[in-house]
C-alpha cells in the first residue's frame, strides 16, 4: 500500500506540474533547464565548452542537487542516474560494484578530481562508495561511454569528474542514525595571499549490518555472524592561484572479508570482525597553465598516486586453514602530461603527451604474519616458498583532437590516441563525433574505441587450499585442490562503440533525454578459468584445479536511456522531477553464449524536489528487474528477483547557516538480494533494511 502511495505521489507530482507553465523566476538556488544545457564543462574535451556540444553523453549533476536530494557519497548519487546499477556487498572484502551501460565493475572507468585521477592505480577491485564524499562539490561531470582517446586505459564506460567549488566557503555536518552510523566533516576554502586555499576531511562508520538477524535463514552454523561495517577516511588540501594549482589527496577504507559471506560461504568462514580489507589512496599534483606565444594555451601536469593494502589486512576461511591469512598490496604511479590547445578559424586543436611510470606488489599470497620474508606455502611444511611479485613498467601516450566548428549548427569532433606499453601490446583508440545543436534541439552520432589495461591484481593474484600429501603417485610431494595461480600473459580488454544521443528542450523547464548504444568489447578477462599449463606452477606440487585469470570471451552490450527532467516555480513553491527508464541487453561470447550478467534489462528510477521557504522534501524510487548472476554449469543463469526500493530526505534551515535534515534509506524496510561479483552462479547476497539518520549542518 505504501509502495502505491509513494508511487502515485511522485506522478500525481509529475501530472501537477503541467498545470503551471510559468517561467522560472531567478532564483539563488538552481539554473534553469536550458542553462544547465549550456553550462561549462571540461570532462569531453580537456578543454572548456558547452554541456550540449560536448563529442559524448555527459550529466551533470550540480551543488544545489546535491544538497537537495540528500546525496553523501558517490555512489549515491550514481543510483539514481540512468543506465547504472550498483551491486552492494558485491564481494568478499568488496562494499560495492558499479556498472555503467552493461559493463559492471569499478576498474571500468575512472574517477577524477579536478581533472586529476583519485581512484585505484593498478586496475585493482575495490568499492566506490563513502571514501568519496560529495561535501566541497560544485558540480559533478559523469561522461558516460568510452574516453580511452584522451584518458588512456580503463576509462571504458565512463569518466566522472569531482569538480570542487572555486568560490570562498565553508561548512561542517554531523550525520548519526541507527545501529551506529556516523559521518563528520568539514571543509573550508578561502583567499590566501590573493590565492584560494582549501581543506576538506571526513569521517564515516557505516551501519551495523545486521544481516544475519533480517536474514536468519541465509547463514548456516551456530556462531555469530556480526562483522565490522565499513569505515572510511578522507582528507585533501589544494591551492590555485594564477593558473597554478597543487593539491594533496588521502583516502582510508576498511571493509569485511565476510561481506557477502551468507549461505554455504557462511561455513567456509571465520565470523572475525578484524578480518577486513584496509585500503589507503594517497594522491598529490603540481599543474600550470599559461598562455604560449600565438595564444596557444598549455597545462602541464606532474602527479603521483599511490594503491596500498595495508599490512594488516586478512581473510580468515578455509583458504587459510581458518587462521589469519594476511594480504598486501601496493601500486604507484608515476606521471607527467602536457597539453596544448589553440583555436584557428573554425578549429580548436587540442595535443596532448604523457609518459607514465608504475611500480606494483601485486595482491600477495596468504601470509601467516604481516611480514613478506620467509613466506611458504600452506600445508608445505616450510618447504615451498610463496613468490612475492613486483612489477615496474611505463606507458608513453600521444592524442590529438580536432573540434570542427562546420557551420552554426553541426560540429564535427575527431580524436586519437596512441597508447605504448612496456608490459602489454600498444593500442590505438580514435573518437569520431558528429555533433547537431539548433534552438531546443540537440543530437549526436559517436564512434570510440577505449581498453581496459590487464592489472597485476588479476595476473598476479594467488590462494588456495592448503597442501596436503600427493596421492598420484606422479613424483611429487604434494597436491593441492584448487589454486588460484598466476597469468601475466594477460591482455587489454578492448571495445568500440555505436552511439546516439538526443535531446530536446520542451521549453526551458522541461528536458527529455533519449540515448541508445552498441558496444562490443573482445578478450575479456574471466577471473576463475582453467588454466592446465599451471598444473606444477608449485614446486614439488600438483595443481589438482588450477584456476586463473585468463582472456576467455568476447562480447556485444546494446541499449538505451529515455529521461525527463521537469522544473516548476508557482506562488513561492518550487519543485523539481525527474525519471529514466534504461534498458541492457546482450551476450557473452564464450564457449557457448549466455546472457549478460550482474545486470536486469530494465530499470525504472524516478525523484522529485518539493522546496517551501526553509522546507525541502526529496522522495526517491528505483525498480530493477530481475538480476541475472553468473552461470551455472548447466549454461543456466542464476536470477534475483525484481525489487522496489524507495528512500527520503527532508530538510529544514533554522536560519541562513544552519540546517537539520532527516534521510530514510529503504524507507519500507523491503528484504531483498543482490547477485555476488563472483564468477560462482550461486551466490546470491542479502541487501541493507531500512536506515534512518539524522544531520545538522552548519554554514560559514
């Protein structure tokens, strides 16, 4: 009953709005539709241009949306937007995955921060979720599809840039709700020395998940199932001024191994809260832009990131004989690009040139302490060391862009990009796209090409069950079960890409946004394949099950999106609606076919914003079909079924500076599954119940 009021509250919403047809009055608050379509972006190009004529599909989503509809963190802020879909404790030390036109997983595209990369270094499989924090945003550019041409590998399904605000301001906010949720932060910025100087820093522990108390039936045994939610940190410090800006970026995150640990996983494992993966992301910059001689225009960038699982992260299950096995990991990247732009006639030329240089302790074995000296093999009676890897490398890259201005309609926008590895196969990824803007109407035809780079995490990764005596007879020692040993002939995945995209303005509150695409993608890595060449990858071993990751499959990915977004000013209410429709749909190429997993074909999210004076209300709803997981080995796919889930903020200014707010996530406390990230079809993981927090912000 509840779900039908929502429901028809927010299209009564819709059916209402149309009733008005006053244009929107200034206000402090928003842009207009048909500003926003014309607001300045940098994600597409590098350079600066109008959202509507940039070579790709780009949303922004901007301060004020933000802060209406309630979004914390990232992640939130991506589940309401069309064609992504997020898989929440996805995987064993893993909160979540996101997917993006068909391609789930977080290593698929790339996360920025003032145009600089703050995620993963090395590919490797981590969650996007509360380490990045949307307090200090200005606006947030999600470009979706393949941006290889200028970002280089990984960015295959999109980019997303987190845009910090330029202007003096300053805010602190304390969020606590049930079951000991709590968020702090704070962020300032402010003029120094005729320059802009600014902070930001958080603190979050999520939700006690309470799993194995809403789903008693999914975990077997006797012993507590409670483990450790997720705890984040972050911290940044930047200063601009005059075209130089430097900053410094640190990220902390520990999430549960036993994340996603229900059914038999549940007996596979040891119910330790210190059993947690704990991350660190460290990144600083130093950039100048200045004007050459014929008004060329240079940005010069040197930067460092780093990836660190720190030491004291450990899996306690059967892989480990139940003890703790301890992982590290550490990735570092090394970077220097100069860009130069210049408008001639009806041309704006952008090159570009980077040389990167990486250093990577891949994701080790499971080691019985913290220290990697003297590590053996389990069950070998320290007779067999486990390899420790260490890999270095370097990427040189050359793009150029050419936006052809070609009359006050049509735009043409051509790129390419040449990528040299020293570790994998050099790739050429070119972007052709064709561009139609007249008065309310906007189209675009696109053509890319982008590759996912092979990550030492996959190439390098091992565990298994522990050694036991050999009974082959085949002279060795020991066999072992199931292993999952090392691949470094890996290759960059690869795909090209079919678009097009629509848009039209009804008049300047009312926007309908149409997108359809195609996307084949080839030599996917497939993380848990046979590998029978690795059979004796241990010394004096058998290899019973060797396993791996291996390029094993192709694929084609086709689709499409269908928004509305409305805005309404009357008699002092303002209120603002929205709702998308997507579909996926594809194969996978293997050695049969199967359908597309971790993603329904269909999805149907909706929103509105309802602001009275100091009174603003956001309700939200998201339907998913059912989710296909992996398949079985019956060629089958395993499906969760469909859900409806709604969620609601609400907010109220005390007075210019202050505010209270309230969030209900799950607002009908709906009992639902996800599908596990997991190349095993029966994995199926219990979702979060309803969660009510409370915040208080401050201005100054």
């Amino acid at each position: 009953m509840y779900k039908k009021f929502l429901t028809l509250s927010l299209l009564t919403s819709l059916i209402k709005a149309d009733e008005y047809n006053f244009d929107l009055l200034d206000d402090v608050f928003d842009l207009d539709l048909e500003q926003l379509q014309h607001i300045k972006v940098i994600s597409a190009s590098k350079t600066s241009q109008n959202l509507n004529t940039t070579p790709a599909k780009m949303i922004v989503i901007t301060k004020e949306q933000i802060e209406q509809r309630g979004y914390r963190s990232l992640n939130e802020l991506l589940n309401d937007l069309p064609s992504i879909q997020i898989l929440n404790h996805a995987d064993s030390g893993i909160m979540n995955q996101i997917g993006i036109r068909g391609m789930m997983g977080n290593n698929y595209f790339k996360v920025l921060q003032d145009g600089i990369e703050i995620n993963q270094t090395d590919g490797e499989i981590m969650s996007v979720s509360m380490q990045y924090p949307l307090f200090g945003i200005e606006r947030v550019e999600i470009l979706y599809g393949a941006a290889s041409v200028l970002y280089g590998a990984d960015a295959m399904s999109g980019v997303i840039n987190l845009i910090n605000s330029s202007k003096e301001n300053g805010q602190a906010g304390v969020w606590v709700g049930e079951r000991g949720y709590k968020y702090f932060y704070a962020t300032q910025a402010l003029k120094v020395k005729e320059g802009l100087f600014s902070y930001k820093a958080h603190f979050h522990t999520d939700q006690d998940y309470n799993l194995d108390k809403e789903y008693p039936s999914d975990y077997l045994g006797n012993e507590n199932h409670d483990f450790k939610p997720q705890d984040t940190k972050s911290a940044s410090l930047k200063y601009e001024k005059d075209g130089f800006d430097t900053g410094i970026n640190y990220r902390y995150f520990s999430e549960s191994t036993l994340t996603a640990m229900n059914g038999k996983n549940s007996l596979s494992n040891v119910y330790d809260k210190n059993a947690n993966l704990n991350s660190e992301l460290f990144s600083t910059f130093i950039r100048y832009k200045s004007t050459l001689f014929n008004d060329i225009e240079s940005t010069t960038t040197l930067s460092y990131e780093s990836t660190e699982l720190l030491k004291d992260s450990y899996f306690r299950n059967r892989y480990t004989d139940y003890k703790p096995g301890y992982k590290y990991s550490k990735s570092q990247r090394y970077s220097f690009e100069e860009t130069l732009n210049k408008n001639y006639k009806n041309h704006n030329f952008t090159f570009g040139s980077s040389i990167e240089w990486f250093k990577s302790i891949p994701m080790t074995y499971d080691l019985p302490t913290q220290s990697l000296s003297n590590v053996f093999i389990n069950g070998s009676n320290n007779e067999i060391k486990a390899p420790i890897f260490e890999e270095k490398w370097n990427n040189i890259a050359f793009y150029l862009q050419d936006q052809i201005t070609l009359n006050e309609n049509f735009q043409l926008s051509l790129a390419t990009r040449y990528d040299k590895n020293s570790s994998y196969e050099s790739t050429f990824n070119p972007r052709i796209a064709l561009i139609y803007s007249k008065d309310s109407l906007t189209q675009k035809l696109i053509y890319s090409q982008a590759f996912l780079a092979p990550s030492n995490y996959n190439k390098y990764k091992i565990y298994g069950t522990p050694l036991k005596a050999n009974s082959l007879s085949d002279g060795n020692k020991y066999e072992t079960d199931t292993f999952r040993v090392p691949n470094p002939d890996l290759k960059p995945e690869k795909s090209k890409s079919y678009e097009y995209n629509f848009e039209y303005l009804l008049n300047k509150n009312h926007l309908i946004s149409f997108s359809t695409y195609y996307t084949t993608m080839k030599d996917l890595v497939l993380i848990e394949e046979k590998i029978p060449e690795q059979t004796y990858f241990l010394p004096n071993t058998t290899i019973l099950d060797p396993r791996g990751a291996k390029n094993a499959a192709n694929s084609y990915i086709y689709g499409g999106d269908i928004s509305y977004n409305g805005h309404t000013y009357f008699s002092g209410y303002d209120l603002n609606y929205w709702f998308n429709y997507s579909y996926v749909n594809g194969k996978i190429d293997y050695d049969y076919d199967y359908e597309l997993p971790f993603f329904t074909s269909h999805i149907f999210k909706a929103g509105s914003t309802f602001r009275y004076k100091e009174f603003t209300l956001s309700p939200s709803i998201r339907w998913l079909g059912p989710v296909s997981a992996s398949h079985y080995k019956d060629d089958k796919l395993s499906k969760v079924d469909s859900y409806f889930i709604a969620d609601i903020y609400s907010s109220y200014s005390l007075d210019k500076m202050q505010k209270i707010s309230i969030k209900i996530d799950n607002l009908f406390d709906k009992h639902y599954y996800g599908v596990r990230y997991n190349t095993s079809s029966k994995y199926i993981t219990p979702q979060n119940t309803q969660m009510v927090s409370l915040a208080y912000t401050i201005d100054f």
